[in-house]
C-alpha cells in the first residue's frame, strides 16, 4: 500500500475530510505567481457537470506539472472541485465564488426559497503517465427563504467569499438549509465515497 498522497488544494475543509477518513497526505500547493483563478473561469453556455470536471482535470494536469519542477518523490496526486448550479437559469446556470458582496447578494438571492445542486468533482492521477480517474458527485440542496436582513447578516460574516455558491453548509451557512439530498462531504467539497472508491484504484492506506 502506498503510504500518503498530495493534495492539490488550499481547501481547509478537504483537508478536514481526508484527516477524518485517516488520510495520509502532503501538500502540492501553486507556486507564488501560479495563475489558478484562471482556470476556474466558465466557458461560454458551459454546463455544470462539464465546467466542474474540466477545472478538475485542469487543476490535475496543473498539480502534475508543479511536481514535475520539484525534487518531490512520486505519489498520487488528488484533485477536487466544487460547484453550485441552478440547472437551466436563464443568467447561466454556473454560480461560483463571489468576487464581492454585491455579487454575494445576488448570488443568495438567487438560491434563496429554491432548490439548487452541488457537484463536486474529484480525480486522482495515478501515475506519471496514466489519464486522471475522476468521478463526479450531485447533491440537491434546499434553501430556506430568506428575508433581506438575513442576506445582510450572512453577507456581513464573511463567511460567503471564497465559497461557490456564496455559502458554507458546514459553518453558518447550514442554518439556512432545511434539507439536503445528496452527501453532505460533497457538499463540503470532498465527497468521501467518491474519494475512497479512487484511493482504493490507487491502493493508499486509508482507515
């Protein structure tokens, strides 16, 4: 069994998960001045479940290349991304971070009394000449109705930047989610069975 993996993501909360499944793990972080943002930038009229394995297999091809320029030993690399999505709105149906709190508030109001889904992409690259094996996880999420100080308070928290979606269903964000239909790790941004059906491709010690 191979003893640890990397991950390629600055998410604390994958981080919390793959520790929680006793995950051996390294970081493979972008280097100061690596363009990331890019990536994770929709393409024209692109679906979610397209957008979210294609910045996953970007981030992977991208983790792979900055392993590549270090003196690092091989191990297999682990990559993840999360979306929020209302299939089939009219402005596009790909909501991601905000960029501010006015687009947080847009964002909110636009989930706000709807049910919306969460895809989570998660791929794992094997070895140095194999494709990424990369599965895809869909949760349905119910939002409450919420009234414009609630937007207000939330919005003041700081809690919806840097967070598809413009919330965090492990932090306060979860009190204005009634129900859920899915996987709540996915939700989070690290589905766990997903993850451990790759880990076991990989053959990583796990608990």
């Amino acid at each position: 069994m191979i003893p640890y993996i990397y991950l390629a993501s600055q998410s604390p909360r994958r981080q919390e998960l793959l520790k929680q499944m006793g995950v051996q793990f390294e970081m493979l972080l972008p280097a100061l001045g690596e363009d990331t943002e890019a990536i994770e930038i929709p393409l024209p009229n692109e679906k979610a479940r397209a957008y979210v394995e294609r910045v996953t297999l970007a981030k992977s091809a991208a983790a792979l290349a900055r392993w590549q320029k270090s003196n690092l030993p091989w191990a297999p690399i682990l990559c993840a991304d999360t979306t929020v999505s209302l299939p089939n709105h009219p402005t596009g149906e790909i909501l991601g971070k905000p960029s501010d709190a006015e687009d947080a508030r847009r964002v909110l109001s636009l989930l706000s009394g709807k049910t919306h889904e969460v895809l989570t992409a998660v791929a794992i690259t094997l070895s140095l000449d194999s494709k990424p094996a990369c599965l895809v996880q869909v949760s349905e999420v119910e939002f409450s109705l919420l009234s414009t100080e609630q937007i207000e308070d939330y919005i003041a928290s700081g809690e919806p930047f840097g967070k598809a979606g413009a919330y965090g269903i492990q932090g306060l964000g979860g009190a204005l989610i009634p129900s859920i239909k899915g996987s709540y790790s996915g939700i989070m941004g690290l589905p766990i069975f997903e993850t451990t059906q790759l880990l076991a491709r990989a053959q990583i010690s796990h608990l």
